[in-house]
C-alpha cells in the first residue's frame, strides 16, 4: 500500500538514472562490430527464435519491439542481430549484466547519495552537490557550460527548434528561482556523471532531474537515448495533466483500475479534482493521502543510501508446451535455480559481508480442469539456510506447500509454468569477526532449523519472474519475515536439544531465535545454569535478544531446572563439551565466524576453559559450577 511521505517541495535534487536498452550495450561492448547496427539481445529459448528482453533503438526504428519473438523480429527488421542471453544450468546466466550495472553504479554514487533501483537504474540525491555548487560556481558564473547539460529538455520551455538555446538561457537566469538554480547545478553534475560512465564503461544512459524520485523517473524515459530532462516545479503540474494513471508506480493494477471505473480518473491531472478527504474516504488514510500528493507531484520518498541488490532471485519461465507436470520435474528445475541463488548469496556474503534471511518460492501453475481457474499459485516463504542442500531442501518443501494450498481438495493434474526463489532480507554483518555481531543480525536459527511447515509463510503474490533482475524485492517481504519466523520453535524445543526458554508474561512479542544460538550445537550436552549474581555480565544473547524484542524478561534454562526464576538470577551461562559440537554445522557459518569458532573450539579443548572477554564467550561461557 503506498505511504504518503511528507516532501520538503523545491529542497531536493533528485536524478534518475537509466541505462539505454542496457543487455543490448553490454552485449555491443563485448562484440564491438555490433556497434551502430540494429540488435535485440534474446532470451534462451528456440521457440520462434526466443522472447526479445533488450532492443536496440537502431532496431526500434523498424518497429522492433521486446514483445515480438526473434522470428516476427526478423521480418520487420532483416538486418537484426539477434544475440543469445547467456546461458547457465538451462537458463539466462545474467552474472555479465549484474557486474556491468555495478561498475556504472561505482561511478554515479561518487556525487551523493545512490539508490540502486534494479539492474540497470539508479537513483541520486544530488542536493548536496548542488548546494555546494550553487554556492560556490552557481552556473551563471560559469564561462562554460558542460554541452551535455545544455543539450538537457528542460519541461516547461517552448519551442523544440529553439531547444539549446533556450536550455542555456534557463541554465544562466540570475533571476531563477533558487529550486531552479538547484536543479541546474544538478543537471550539470548530471551530465558529467553520464559522461564518465560513457568513458568508463562504454555505455550510454539516459536521466531525469527533479525535485524528488516520482518525478525523476517520469522524467527519465522522456527522452532516451543519451538524453536527460529536468521537471522545473512550474512543469508539474502540465506534467502530470495528460499522464495516464496507469503509468504511475503502484497505479498499474488494482488501485489504477479502481481509479479508472470507479472514479473515472484517467490521468493523473484527474485526480486533482478530487479532495484529499475523497480519497481517504474511498481508498483509506494513507493511500488517499498518497494519491492526493501524487496529482500534485508531491512526494516524499527518500534516495536510500543503497548500491547493492535488496534481493537475489532466479527465476525460469516454462510456457506452452514445455510447462512442468511433475513434481520431479519442478525438483530438478528448483534444484538448479536453488544452485545458481546458493552461490549468489555465498559471493555476496564474501564479498560484501551480507547475510540473506528469507527464502521465498514464487510460481505460477493452472490445473488442467478448470475449477478455480483464477486460484494463483501462492508464494511461500521460510527462514534461509545457507548451504546448495538445504537450500534445495527448503524450496522442495517450499514447494510442496505451495502446491497442496494450490490444489485444495481438488485432486487434479496441474502444470507449472514458471519458477522462481529468492533470497531476500539481506543483512549487513559487522566487518568484524564477532559472532556475537554476527548474530544481532541474524536469526541463527533461521540458519539451521529445518524449514518446517511451520517455518513456511506465505507470501505476497509477485510477478517479478523473468529475465529482469528484481533488485528491490516484494514491498512486504520484511513485513513476511517478521512474522515468518516458527514461534513455536520455542515454545516446544526437541527433546534432543534439551533447551527451553522462559519468557514472562510482559514479553509482547513472541521470541524469533532467542535458543537458535543453543541449537546451533544441536548435539551438545548443555547445562544452562542460572548466575546467582553479576548481572551486569547478562549474556550479550539476552542483550541482542531485549533490543531485537523489546522483551523485558527472558532466560535461558534446561529442562531440569523448568521454574520462576528471579530478577537475579536472569543472568544466565551454560556449558557445553567442545568435543560435542557436530562439525558440520559449523560449516553453514560464513567464513570468518567459522574461523572464530574454530579457533575458539581449540582452545577450548586445550584449556578447557573460554577466554573472558572473547565476543564467543558471552555466548559460550563456561562454567565448570554448573
Ligand atoms: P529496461 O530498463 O526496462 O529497458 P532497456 O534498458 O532495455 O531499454 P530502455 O532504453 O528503454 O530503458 O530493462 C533493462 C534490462 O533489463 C534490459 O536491457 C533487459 C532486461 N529486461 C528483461 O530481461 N526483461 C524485461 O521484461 C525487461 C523489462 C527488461
């Protein structure tokens, strides 16, 4: 649902940054004898010479367009080079497209604040740059101004044969208003970034320039290629007159359509005629609200500071005839985007010290008789466990769950025809070697705990599968998780991990994880103990644990000492054998924890006893007492 964010109007500087038919550029980069000749960049299939995901704008002028197959694209266009997406484990491998998009981003976020919105687009906060320029060589004290930027469309201004003229008027008015002033320092900025991502990187991009996101991305796909537009405040408003409603993000389905039958909205300018008390009344408080600034062009969204993905996903489409029929075949196809996903998320572990936190499977099936023939397939998520097996594992069961809500009471032969899991809620991990950090981030148990069916959510329908890299992930996947996690983990331990966790009354919130660390040694004899004093050294868990859950009492125990237990006695340490840890679970940990714990397991075993201070202690202390 979208979320009015109050917009300071006029104070940003906004850019949205878009590569020009991007798969086509890095596929030219690679065979520069593509270079100026119209090419399409066709996704692995041999249907009717495959489905066109990227075409080239010397292509677009015949009429090629990314909803025709190579073959119909052939016919309008002879000359077309057709050129294959590359393939891995049967599908499109998008890892070259992935890295290009990340080195044009290493050049755009050297200016402000950079969003990075999916594979191939960007958003800036330029504002700061712009101020300072302002202040220091504001543009009508430029000798010079960057031909790029003169060459920008700035909304608002007449006369298309006088365009540069005109731009170069607008960009040295010492009588603009200050927010004009802005958005041409930003423009400028603009311009040169666009000119080192051309020198870098070889490709082209296209932007828009505005007072805030909504606006920077209408703008940056008016003109294309190589081109930037900037949207002047006084433009809004003719701006948004004629836009279709539909063509606005989060208007493009339910809410789009509803506007258009119900209140006859067709445009954007539309909406102006209705009040904000209208359509609170009609759509709810924040969404009517949120429309209401829309028609205005207001919006308050922030540039978040973000240069990786939110998510990764692998997905695999199987229409017509080659849709899947058998659960075997759903398994084989799972277990290769399961692989592909596995080593993205362990790369991006290593590289970027992140952990993932949620699975999710998304699929989309019909039965082949025709009740319920609008049920969609529902997506499904668990916590994520690193590891190709279990990652396998879990969307297996991820799966299966998916189908027997899908199919209901209905026994009925089904078809599926696309695939995809992703991992999502990705986390940063300190730099540091802690394990104690390294489990505030994480749900520990979400790293080893079998996805249960009780560990198995459902989640918000998507129809981001295809080739297109989603980078921003289902609005309410976060929502997903934080509910996701199984409760009664904790609430029933197994009996093997002879754990259990008090919590009183007062805890509002039921507990994500506060044993993940115990059955994290599953195979341990622990002998949690109570500490009759010293709460002042409470164990770092419990910490985490208060701050993650705003719970106020809750203590580790083990079953043979199931009570009340006092305010005193809150502080708890347990012991455990070294000897008794199973190795292999070790081995799910990321590289520098496993080290730690390694390390840690060996001294361990030499002196018997855990060194006071180490980060791991507060979660292992031994005590020989207990
Ligand atoms: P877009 O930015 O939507 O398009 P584009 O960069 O090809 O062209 P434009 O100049 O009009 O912006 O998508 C970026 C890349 O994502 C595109 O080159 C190929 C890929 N893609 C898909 O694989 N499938 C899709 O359905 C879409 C929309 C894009």
């Amino acid at each position: 649902m979208p979320i009015p964010r109050p917009d300071l109007q006029g104070d940003r500087v906004i850019a949205h940054v878009d590569m020009d038919c991007f798969y086509v550029q890095v596929e030219q980069r690679k065979q520069p004898k593509l270079r100026g000749s119209p090419t399409a960049v066709v996704q692995y299939n041999d249907w009717k010479g495959g489905a066109l995901i990227a075409v080239s704008y010397e292509a677009r002028k015949f009429g090629v367009k990314r909803s025709m197959r190579g073959a119909e694209a052939e016919m309008v266009c002879p000359n077309i080079q057709l050129v294959q997406v590359p393939v891995a484990r049967g599908k499109a491998d998008l890892n070259a497209y992935r890295s290009a998009g990340s080195e044009v981003v290493s050049i755009l976020s050297t200016k402000g604040r950079c969003e990075r919105a999916s594979i191939d687009e960007v958003y800036l906060d330029l504002t700061d740059a712009a101020e300072s320029m302002l202040s220091e060589t504001p543009p009508e004290a430029l000798e010079d101004i960057d031909e790029e930027a003169l060459k920008s469309h700035v909304l608002g201004l007449s006369g298309d044969e006088d365009r540069e003229k005109n731009a170069q008027r607008w960009f040295i008015r010492s009588d603009a208003i200050h927010q004009d002033k802005l958005l041409a320092c930003g423009a400028i900025i603009v311009a040169h970034l666009r000119g080192e991502v051309l020198k870098e990187t070889e490709f082209t991009c296209s932007a828009g320039i505005a007072h805030n996101k909504m606006l920077a991305k209408l703008a940056s796909g008016m003109h294309k290629p190589a081109q930037q537009t900037i949207v002047p405040s006084s433009a809004v408003k003719d701006l948004l007159a004629s836009l279709p409603v539909k063509k606005m993000k989060q208007l493009g389905g339910k809410l789009g359509s509803s506007l258009q039958n119900d209140l006859g909205v067709n445009t954007v300018g539309d909406l102006l005629k209705y009040s904000e008390e209208k359509l609170q009344e009609r759509y709810g408080f924040n969404t009517g609200t949120w429309l209401w600034n829309i028609a205005r062009g207001i919006s308050g969204d922030e540039v978040k500071g973000r240069v990786l993905t939110k998510s990764h996903g692998c997905g695999k489409t199987f229409p017509g005839p080659r849709a899947l029929k058998t659960t075997a075949a759903v398994e084989s196809w799972l277990n290769q985007l399961c692989e592909e996903l596995s080593e993205r998320i362990q790369l991006d572990m290593d590289q970027n010290k992140r952990v993932a936190h949620t699975l999710t499977l998304h699929a989309r099936a019909f039965k082949t008789s025709d009740v319920e023939p609008h049920k969609k397939f529902p997506s499904k998520s668990c916590p994520l466990r690193y590891g190709i097996n279990k990652i396998q594992e879990d969307a297996k069961k991820l799966f299966e769950a998916g189908l027997r809500e899908f199919l209901g009471s209905h026994i009925n032969a089904w078809r599926v025809t696309s695939l995809s899991i992703s991992a999502g809620k990705i986390l940063d991990t300190p730099r540091t070697s802690s394990i104690s950090r390294f489990f505030q981030g994480k749900s520990l148990s979400s790293a080893i705990s079998d996805a249960s069916n009780d560990d198995i959510q459902d989640d918000a329908p998507s129809s981001s599968i295809g080739c297109k890299e989603n980078i921003v992930p289902e609005s309410d996947e976060d929502e997903v998780f934080a509910h996701g996690k199984s409760v009664k983990e904790d609430d029933a331990p197994s009996k093997d991990r002879k754990i259990d966790v008090l919590c009183t009354q007062s805890r509002k919130q039921k507990d994500k994880g506060n044993g993940s660390i115990l059955r994290f040694f599953s195979g341990i004899k622990t002998s949690a103990k109570l500490a009759s004093n010293a709460p002042s050294s409470r164990s770092e868990s419990h910490k985490v644990q208060d701050q993650r859950d705003h719970q106020e009492e809750c203590v580790v125990d083990d079953h043979s000492r199931l009570g009340t237990i006092s305010n005193q006695q809150r502080d708890d340490s347990w012991k455990f054998n070294a000897e008794d840890i199973d190795p292999s679970v070790i081995d799910e940990l990321p590289p520098e924890i496993q080290r730690e714990v390694r390390g840690w397991i060996c001294s361990s075993k030499r002196a018997k006893t855990t060194k006071q201070g180490s980060s791991i202690f507060h979660y292992f202390s031994t005590d020989d007492n207990a």
